[in-house]
C-alpha cells in the first residue's frame, strides 16, 4: 500500500508539473499577442500622429501663403498708388520729411 500512495503522489506531482507547464505556454502566449497588439497601436498611433502632424504642417502653410500673398497684394497696391503721384507732390511729401531723415542720420 506504500508503494501505490508514493505512486499517486508521484503522478499527482507530474499533473501538477503538466499544468504548470502548460499555464506558463498559455501566459506566455497570451504576453506574445499582448505586446504584438501594443506593438500594431502604437505603430498605428505613431501614423496616426505623423500624418496629423502632416495636416497640421500643410495647414500652417497654405495660412503663410495667404497672408503673404495679403501682404503682397497691399505692397502691389501701395506701389501702384505711389507711382500715380505727379512730382510735385512727391517733392512737396520730399520736404515734409527731410526735417526728419536729417535727424535720423546726424545720431
């Protein structure tokens, strides 16, 4: 009778050892898929932010290009006003402010 309960013993302690084994397959199987899930979101969340980054790029730019073309429009305008200007009254604007060039310069 002492050999069969050291037998019992002995195949319990082998299930036990199979199971364990078995669990470490699964938890490590489970950690597997769980850091190729975290690896593909962050892959993605990474896309994700680089085309909004993208968006974000093109969008400043496209409002760059038109307040440059605002300013170039009222550069154009200014300069088409001025070269309406006979030469008196660019003499006469001359004059006005010479007073103040001069000063700028004797600094």
């Amino acid at each position: 009778m002492g050999n069969d309960i050291l037998i019992s013993i002995i195949a319990v302690e082998r299930e036990i050892e199979q199971r364990l084994a078995a669990e470490e397959r699964r938890a490590a199987e489970m950690l597997d898929t769980l850091r190729r899930e975290l690896e593909e979101t962050a892959t993605r969340e990474g896309e994700r932010l680089a085309a909004s980054v993208g968006l974000t790029v093109a969008a400043a730019r496209t409002k760059a290009q038109v307040r440059a073309d605002a300013v170039v429009r009222r550069a154009t305008i200014r300069a088409q006003q001025l070269e309406g200007l006979d030469d008196e009254t660019l003499e006469r604007c001359i004059w006005k402010h010479l007073p103040k060039i001069i000063r700028e310069q004797n600094r």
